[in-house]
C-alpha cells in the first residue's frame, strides 16, 4: 500500500493516526533518505500515543525513551550513525518489544533484519513537491493499514 503527501503537516497527521493505533509490541521500521520525513512521522506517532514532551530526533543518542500514559514504554530509535546489526538487540530494546513496548526504528536498513517480529516497515520517497510512503507489513498489519491509510 502506498499514499502521497504534500506537505509536513500531512506527514505528522498521518503519524498522529497511526499513534492513536498502535497497540504493545508494535515496531515500525522506517527508511528514506536525510529530509524526507521520518521524524515528522514519528513526531505524529508520539503525538498519538498522548506523548506530551517534544520528540526530536535521537541521532546523537541513539535511543530515547518515553513513558505512555496508558502504561508501558514508546521507544524512538535512529540507527544512522550505527553500524552493528545486532544493536537493537544489544540495546535491549527487542526485548523491551516483547514486554510490550512499542517501538519506531529509523533508517532501520542499518539493522538486521526483524522477521521474527509482527512489524510495519514504511519507506518514504522524495518527490519534487510530494512524498510517497510504501507501506509493507506483516499480516497483522495488512489488516489494520487497510483502515488507517
């Protein structure tokens, strides 16, 4: 599946939808060149997820951690800079997932890959003037993308 935008407030709107429907042990895989919004996306998430602290990206850090209202933990992940496949596991954070943390991994092409795991994978392209997002998910997620998109 696949959707265009045209503006970042579409993008976090989007994201903001898709954080309203995330459930425990959700993980988002997201790649796309520098800009092309993965941040804005994730933002809307945090937004729907009832996040009120600013999210911004954790390039430098890697990782950062924020506590859901609902209970449970939404972890922002930015694997730019690293370059070890085995780093959200040796993070701890795949095992965060299956206490039922939820999870959105940018420039996730940097990591192993994750079949083991029910998990959306969006890939952003730039356009002149537009975005596109790809959208490929595991079988629970065909389901649910079918209404949200």
């Amino acid at each position: 599946m696949r959707c265009e935008l045209t503006t970042s407030q579409e993008m976090f709107d989007l994201g903001r939808r898709f954080g309203a429907a995330l459930v425990a042990g959700d993980l988002i895989l997201m790649t796309g060149e520098l800009g092309a919004g993965k941040t804005t996306f994730t933002q809307g998430v945090a937004d729907g997820l009832g996040i009120m602290r600013p999210l911004t990206s954790p390039t430098f850090v890697t990782v950062k951690s924020y506590a859901l209202s609902r209970g449970g933990e939404f972890y922002h992940v930015d694997l730019y800079r690293v370059h070890d496949p085995d780093y959200l596991q040796d993070q701890g954070i795949l095992e965060e997932l299956d206490r039922g943390a939820i999870a959105v991994v940018e420039w996730a092409e940097h990591g192993r890959p994750l079949d083991e795991y029910e998990r959306l994978a969006i890939t952003i392209s730039v356009e002149p003037g537009w975005r596109t997002m790809e959208f490929e998910g595991t079988p629970d997620w065909q389901e649910r993308l079918r209404w949200l998109l």
